[in-house]
C-alpha cells in the first residue's frame, strides 16, 4: 500500500466506526514507515483520523509530527487545522511542531 492509500485508510476507518485494534496496528506500522513519503494532504488526514481513533503510539505520532513540521508550508489552512485539532487532542508537546503549524497558518 502507498503512503496516499495509507492515509486514505486511516482517515476513513474511523468515519466507518471501525475500531479493530490489529488494523490500526498495522496501519499505524505502515505510516510510521511512509510518513517520509506522505504529502501535506496525507499527514493532515492520517493526523485527523488516527486521533479520532485515539491511538497512542508515541513513534506514530513522532513520525506524524516530523512530516507535518516538513509539509507545514504546503498545507492549506484546512489541513493546519486538522493537524492542531488532532495533535492537540492527543495532547502532543512537540514545540517545533507547533512553531510550524502557527507559522504556516500566517
């Protein structure tokens, strides 16, 4: 799976009220090693629907945070809005993370 498919699929699962703990596992491994790969639109929709699923994986979010503080100039203010609720309601403390998702909202 592509990292867009990836994301496509974590934004979904969540909307569909699927909470299977294998699945997100795994989707969560898969966008730990494509995160890299993932585009403003990508990282903002797996930001979105893996805190609407409220997973917790700390290396997850890292991973998220790095490509949202890389994509941050290309996101729209739609997308920066995604990644400050959804990286707010896991409660991530990264303040780089922050400092870009201000910035590119300016």
């Amino acid at each position: 799976m592509c990292a867009q498919e990836i994301a496509s699929c974590v934004n979904g699962f969540p909307k569909a009220k699927v909470w299977d703990r294998n699945l997100w596992a795994a989707l969560s491994e898969g966008t730990i090693g494509r995160a890299e790969q993932m585009n403003a639109q990508g990282i903002a929709s797996c930001v979105g629907g893996f805190s609407r699923a409220t997973v917790q994986e700390r290396a997850l979010w890292k991973a998220l945070a790095q490509g949202a503080i890389r994509e941050s100039a290309q996101m729209n203010a739609q997308g920066i809005v995604i990644c400050v609720n959804g990286f707010s309601k896991i409660r991530v403390t990264d303040h780089v993370l922050w400092a870009h998702l201000v910035l590119g909202f300016v």
